[in-house]
C-alpha cells in the first residue's frame, strides 16, 4: 500500500483498495452498475468464497472509480491464521486464480515486485513475499534451463524498491528502470492494501490484471504501475492489512447520523470536518498483525513458486 | 505496551496509559481531585512541556485509576522529528528527571528491560532502547569497575524479554526470575504505550517509579511490573505510540453525541456496543512510525546512556 | 554458540561442538577408546547418516572431553539446501530422534531455549527456530488443554534470551532464572555450533541429553546448561554454521607440516603460535549462509513443533 | 561485496578488493611500480593514517590489477569500536576525503546505492548505511529546495538492491535501469570489502573515484559499477569486513613454506590445491562483526549527511 498518500478516492468516499467493497457501496443503495459484471462462488467446505468484479468498459470504470479489468477476490476467515491444514487448499486456489489472470508462466520472464515498507509491520507484506521466492534468472543464465532437471521453469527476478521516504524515488521510477534493464515479459506486484472495513483484514485476497493505480486510477499515470505506464503485463496481487483510522472513524459515525435520521448533507458536513491531517496519517491495523503477515506471506510465495514451477 | 490486553481501564473510560491524560478527564468536567498534586513547567524555547502528576493516597489512586506514585510527562512535540538540534537537549532533559525519579545510578546494579513484541513497529519501542545501551555488568564482573578509566559507571544488564504470545510466559515471570538470579538494585521497565488522544504520539514521555500496572494498577498484581511484585525499585519509562481504535471512534462518537445532547446513558449505552472483539483487537498508528521509533528509541537510549555514565 | 568464547578445549585441540568429531580424531589415530560406545546407520536413499556416540563414565568423558551421555549426529548434506521432497523426511528423522532421547513430550511442561545472537547470521539459528515454534503455555493456562481440540499437546514456553554482549549477563543465569519462576519439567536448549570441518557446515544435526558445557565440558559449571546446573532434564539441539579461523588455518598447517615430516612437537609449537588474540577472534562460515540458517531454522522448528504435538 | 564471487584475482594472488594492500604486496618485494604515485599522512593524535594511491595510466593499471583512478584508504583502529569521542573526528575525515574525490555536492542531484547482502551481517553495511542517510529528493521535488530553510542541500535518493541471489539480477542492471530513469549527476556506492589481512576488518574506509570492478577491474565491464558502464560520475566507499577463508589460509602457509624454503612453484602449487570449492565459498569475520557494522555504518551514513547538508 502506499501508506504515506491521501486517503479518500476519487468519490470522497472512504478509501478502500478493494473493488469488491466499492462494489458494495452500491449493494448497499440497491442499484445495479452498467459496465460491471459480478460472479460469486462459495466453497462451504473449505469456507473460502471468491467474488470476481469484472469492470468492463468506461462507464464501469468511472461508477467505481477503478481501471477497466478483473478483480478476483478471494475472502478465507482462516488465510491468517495459524492452521496447517488450511496451508495448502488456500495455497492451490490462490495459484489457481493466479494463472487464470497471468496465464501459463512456464519459461517465461517474470519480474515480481514487492511493495511497501519492510520496517512497517502491516506494510511488510510484499518484501517478505519476495524474500520467500525461489529465484531462477541468474540461475538460467548460468546454467540454462536445465539446471533444474526439468525444462519448465518460470525465469524469475525481484525486488523489494522500498518507499519513497526511503528511496526519495517512485516506486514506478524504480521499477520501469529495471524493467527497461531486464526485460521481463510479466510484472507481478504484491502490495498490503487498505481495506473499508476491519473484518476483512488478512482474511482477503485480491488479484487484478489491473496492476496498481494509486488515486484510485484516475489521473496521475506517472504513479500508476500498470501496463501502460510499465510497459508490460502487470498482475496485482493485494491483501488488505490496514484501514484508514479516517474510515474507521467515519464508517461508526456514518451508520450512527444515518440511524439517528441525519440527512446526506448533514453526514457529508461532519465527515470532512474529520477528515483533517492528523488522523488522516493514521491507520488501524490489528494487534497481531505480525504473526498475520509473516503466515500470509508464505502463504503467497508458496502459491507464486507453485505458478512458477 | 501489552497490546493483547482487554482495551478499557477499571473506570470504563477509553483506555490510556498517561496519567496526564487521566487527570485531563476530570479537568474536562472541572473537578478537583483530592489525593493527587499537579505541577506544571513550560520551557518555550525548547518547546518542552514537563507535568508532574503526584499520586500521594489510595483516595487519589481510586479517582485516577492508577497506584499511589509520582508520574512526570514531557511532552515534546519534536521527540520524534528529525531535527538534529533538537536531539540533544531532549536528551538532557529526559535524562534530568530519570535521575529525578530513580536517584543517582553511579555503582548501582541496574536492569533495563525492553518490554513489547519487536515484530510491531510501534511495539518495538522497548527491544530497541535496549539494542543501543551501553551494557556493562559483564565487563565489571570480569574486569572490575576500573575498566573504563573511570570509577563509577553503572552497572547495566538488559534484557528484551518478548510478548506472552512469543513466549507462552508473562513477562512478569520472566522478569521476576531473572531478578531473582542476578539481583539488580534498580529495575528500568521501557514499553510502548498507548494513549487516548492521537496528538499525544511520539510526542510525550512518561517516567513513573510506580512501575507498570495493567489493568490500571487494580489486581492482578500477578503481571504487575512494581516494587511489590518484583520485590526491587522500579522505573517505568514509556512513550504513547498508539491508540486504541476503539478510543478513537468512541472518542469522536462521544464528543458528537454529547453535542447533540444525548444524555450521558444513552452515549454510555452505544459505546459498550462499539467495544466488541474485533475493533478491541485493533490499534492506531501513525504511517510513518518507523521513523518515529527509530528516533525515540535512540534518544531514550541516549538519555540512559547519560544517566548511567 | 558462545562465539565469544575462547576457542581450544581442555585437551588443546582445535575446538568442535561435535562430539562425533572429537571421536575422529581419535579414529584417526586408530585408538580404541574405553568408556565410549559408537554406533553407525545409514539410509542410502535419504542420505542420511546417523552416528550415536554413547560416552558410558568418567574415563569415556576425560579421554572425549565432553560429559557423559548421548551424542546423536544427523549427517544430511541436504539439509540446508532448497530442495522441497526432502523437508518433510529429514524434518521426520530429526523429530525421532528428539523424542528418542527426551521421552514422551505430550502434556509435559517444556521450555525451549534459542540461544545465540540474532544479529550475527550464523548465530542467528537459535532465536529463529523459536520464532516458528508454536507456543501453547499461555493458551493451556487460560483455555485448558481442550483449546486446540485435542487432548495431548505439549504445554510449550520459550525465550531467545541474546548473548552476554546484549545483556550483560550469562545464558545460565537467565535461564536458571525463568525456570525457578515457570518450572518447565524439560529444557530445549538451541544453538549454533563450531565444528573442526568445513565440510560438515550447515549439513549436519547433534542432539544429545548433556545439555550444554562451554568450555568442554570440564569445570566451570556456572556457565554450563545441564541438568546439574538447571535443575531440570536438558535436551540440546545443535548445528554446525561456523569452524573457529584458528581450526581452519591450523589444520591445514597440520597435516601439511605432518607431511613435510615434522614432529609433533614442531607442529604444537608452531600451531600456539598461531593462536593469537586476532585471528582467535574470527570465525569462518559459508558466503550463502543467511540461506542455510533460513532453512534449517524452519525445519528445526518443525520438527520440534511435529514432537509437541 | 560480491561475496558470492570467486576469490581470486587477475594475478593469481589472494584477493583484496583494497588497493593499499595490492600496493604492498610489491613493497614486499620492495619494487617500483610505474604510473602509479604513493602519498602517506598520519596524524598522531587521532591516530588516523590516510594513505592515497593514484594509478595514473594502463602500466600502473596492469601492475596493480585495477582501474586508473584514485584510492584514497583511511586506517583508524578505533573506528568500529564504541568510543563516543572518537566519532566526530573520524566522521569529518571521511566526509573531508569524500568531498576531496567526489567535489562539491550542494544542489546536485546525488544517487546512493548501498550494496549487499542485509541479511548476512559483515555484507550488511551498505543497506545499513542508506537506512540512516536523510533523504530529499522527494521532498525537493514536492516543495522545491526551500523547505529545508535553507538553499543548498543534495538532491538526495538512495536505494539497496540486495544480491543477485536475491534479485536474480546483477547490481549494475538494477543501477543502470534506476540511473536512466531518474538521471542523477552522481552515484555512490557503498560496499563492504574483502580484505587480505584481518588487522584492516572494520578498521578501513577506502574512498575511490573508480567505482566497483568486480573481477580486478579487468573485462566484464557489463558487472562494473563505473562511469564507463553506468554513464555518470561514480564514487565508491567501501569497508573491509571479511578476508576470504581461502587467503587466510593461504596467507599463513605460504609464510611458513616460504621461511621453510620452499620454492615459488611449489608454494604456488600447493596453493592451487588449496583454492577448492568448498573453502572458496567461506568468508571469515570477527565474532562481534555485528557491533562493529552498526557503529560504522552509523559513522558513514553521518559523514555522507555531513557531505549533503
């Protein structure tokens, strides 16, 4: 996530990575959505429900104030948690889903991208997925891809950019270097993601072909990491780990004025009046956030390894 | 801070850790507390604001919340700012009413205990006050005091014992043991705390020779960190890193309801709904507390640094 | 491993953790050793060797120089190597072995130790195994043993109590402390080891029911992590990640001068030559270690975590 | 380092990525070596000796088995220790012969990229030493250079690509990349070194307006980090914190064989046996390599502040 920008979108609304949450935003009113198909599929057994949110033309876009493409969600309550029979269902359906979006990567060249700052424990998530990778091209350049003893290998390189309060650069300046240097054919970003609300924190993965437009993918293409900005396919893979403490906040107050029969106006009025610089720096994270992150991380490298393999 | 602990103290207020911020409680509602003696000193060129809170008998410990004891904060509004020329006489200052508090610490066997878990940034706080001491209890014992050119230095041991879920044990018991084998004369407790008010993080420092009490100094004095529990004078140094997301919707609902002219049962009614297990599983953070901590921790070691040479 | 310690051992030979390499070099010499018991297994298809050297009484132990008991060592050239289809059989062997020498760990109150320091990648080995392990104390004390829907779960605690350097104080110390004060009814101590060869770096495991003896076993039982010296049954795990430089230096010197026909007075002359302040000071690890620790942490970890449950 | 290199250089001798030592190797052998000059200063009181080696042309090139430029090798025994008081002299030094190569650095657009291994501590300096640099580009560019209140500050980014073992990529193709994106007028690199002799560990800072070749400075320009190959001016600083296990090794016996009387060729042969791949994949290092990389990097990140401000 990129933790140090603005938190409200494109609509005012309070800012969610999610297109499955702005998706219910309009659940919420009842109205349907031109432009926007939505799938569902529930897998009791396993309990892991994926929603795939295809925004298709520009009128979607702009009702959800996200890029035209697929976004995937997979919701499993148990993707946190410390549950070894779990490890491997949820790990196979993310890689699943994975393919679906990116394709077949077998011999081809993929550079995977983890964002977000490693000495901030919720936004830990994309470098310690990358620390977990097995990385293959300086291998292959070495020795080809038979070194494996088997020919189909994914030809993999990474990098953990870091922050721009540490590298004084943008991550997109950062990665459409290398990418300008190295080539690859597939970029592959991982990113923490701010979520509306708490209940799906680490519980929630999102994969887009979208890749990551910060602004809510209007304007400012010079941030975005994308394909027209990069150059080459981009597969976005986010779990949410924060909310904002604005949303929080405005999300009680909001559900309270509206009970209490405060009109739009009213609502709108109090809500910008807390939206102001301190807790706009904010964000809500759970107490455990670190044994959350370290579990699905691996989870996610696992499920990227078992693509590249 | 025990971030895993239940989130409201004795008196159903939102939870804080500042007894300054427990004393505004009431100055709010214009009561003068009997039993607790108030000071306060305002250096305007360094912007350093220093208030003692004295906690002299039970009848103040029951109002405030907290055991009998003296509780000096500075509040610094540049502590975790980069800003090179302020770094050294917050430094002083700290070290100044450490000293005030714990008395001369020449020749004296001192522990530091670096509590919190230092896989959460803002909890990290502790284990890395204790990273940058001077540690020297090991080097007297085998080469006497005179090894420094110098005859009275303290003797420092330290230790960063981890949280309960890291370790399956309270931190009190393996503080006590430790105690128990090695003896120190003075125990330097140093833990992230949490406060109630967003603009108190990374700003204050709390210094109290009551120790650490959770749940707000009543019961359990099994997980105390006191002179009664530990059985040795005790020091507590803590800097508020967090908020309760709990507090900060309560806080805003509660000044809104109040405003509205809600009475003070119907707010009391609406706020033990908000604290339901997952929102009292969370906490606020600023999004750039890592730099912040890295700061804090090295002035706080700095400033014990001075006090022990 | 205390890499701070001074690196020959009672019999002036270059230093080794491994009780298997101090046996060789007597096999080198062809010298049957009374009160010493070997046996060898070998699984060609794992390839993985296991050596159990039984040291059976005191003549055993002055001729070793090491305390009587068992001395397990797991040769697995693979263990510190990425290489899925062999973590799960080598993480099953080393778990039986566990339990060989520690009994039953079902419903038994267990403490484990991760000495070392986390800071110095080969002796990071400790602390890291105890950050995968899956700590139950705290969870029995508050939820019974029903918590995790079975029965019989070991009631497992640990700390990562850092080096003399961090702390100031001696691991034993610590140890002893946290012990008198939770009565675990087994120690688990982990630690980085020294062998004599580079060859058996990061491919090798020692467990043993001697616990550990700095110094080599002889006098100085302060520092020693046994049952004499904690009250309680002591189990250590150990790996080799680093050879002492002086061992690497003199021993090629020794077989070198051995050739040239040199006697050994000349060569013991020579090799106290070179065990100077500096280079006594040093120690040698493979380049990709940070991988290695990585990986054998985590299959340590396992297997402790496959014997708790 | 590129500590995953191989460990010999052009001329067969044991590598050192240090031109002083190169230099001396001849004084040996009290040899003149054309096109290349030797100036030495001590000052006494501070005990910091600076020696600058200038290669003036492709005789003294060839000589010395590195590029034409100038090292500028600054000794002080006390720069890894904890010795407040030594601090600010030496962090001046540094910064004084920095700017001595590097010219002035005010308003100039400066990229710093610490290399290394961050999860192996004696390569860990670079990443560490960028971890504290105060970075400004992003700054600048939001808010213009007056936000510093002052006019003159570098125009600084930095970045720690990690290793091929990580990236999959070679350092100077992450560099190249970033350095035609964001166009800075200067690079410096931060490297920790390979010595010959453990007395230079962490005792030595060279400064060099070369650059990093890996391989002696002889082909493989495509893996230099110099101006020829990343198109801009480049200044490299660099630490010895290992010897390689082979030249420790090879350095004793070769003392001892020659004083035995051996000839050239037979020493020369017995080396090659030496330089197996086992033993040329081990580095060596002192035991408290850990408090020695914190408190130079530490230094280091302050003397490039020094240079920026």
């Amino acid at each position: 996530m990129d933790i140090k920008n603005d938190n409200t979108n494109a609509a005012g609304l309070p800012r969610t990575d999610l297109a499955l949450e702005v998706r219910e935003t309009f659940e919420e009113d009842n109205v349907e959505i031109q432009g926007v198909v939505l799938k569902e599929d529930y897998d009791r057994k396993k309990d892991i429900r994926v929603t795939t949110v295809i925004i298709k033309d520009k009128k979607g876009a702009d009702a959800m104030g996200k890029p035209i493409g697929t976004y995937i969600t997979i919701e499993a309550p148990k993707l946190g948690e410390e549950d070894e029979s779990f490890h491997e269902p949820i790990t196979k359906e993310i890689a699943k889903y994975i393919k679906e979006l990116a394709g077949d990567m077998e011999n081809r060249e993929i550079l995977v991208a983890g964002l977000g700052n490693r000495e901030v424990t919720p936004d830990a998530l994309g470098p310690q997925v990358v620390d977990n990778l097995f990385i293959t091209r300086h291998l292959i350049k070495e020795f080809g891809h038979g070194f494996l003893e088997k020919q189909n290998t994914g030809n993999v390189s990474a990098i953990s950019p870091g922050v721009m309060a540490q590298t004084g650069m943008e991550t997109s300046e950062v990665l459409r270097g290398i990418i300008r240097e190295t080539m690859p054919k597939l970029v592959i970003v991982i990113d923490a993601l701010a979520a509306r609300s708490i209940y799906r924190l680490n519980k929630t993965v999102q994969i887009t072909d979208t890749g990551i437009s910060p602004g809510s993918g209007v304007g400012n293409n010079r941030k975005a990491l994308n394909k027209e900005s990069l150059g080459v396919d981009v597969i976005a893979l986010g779990v949410p780990t924060v909310v904002d403490a604005a949303t929080i906040v405005s999300d009680t107050m909001e559900q309270f004025m509206s009970k209490q029969g405060f009109g739009d106006k009213e609502i709108h009025q109090f809500m910008s009046e807390l939206n102001e610089e301190t807790i706009g720096n904010m964000f809500v994270t759970p107490k455990n956030i670190d044994e959350s992150i370290k579990r699905i991380s691996y989870t996610l490298s696992e499920a990227l390894n078992k693509c590249f393999a």
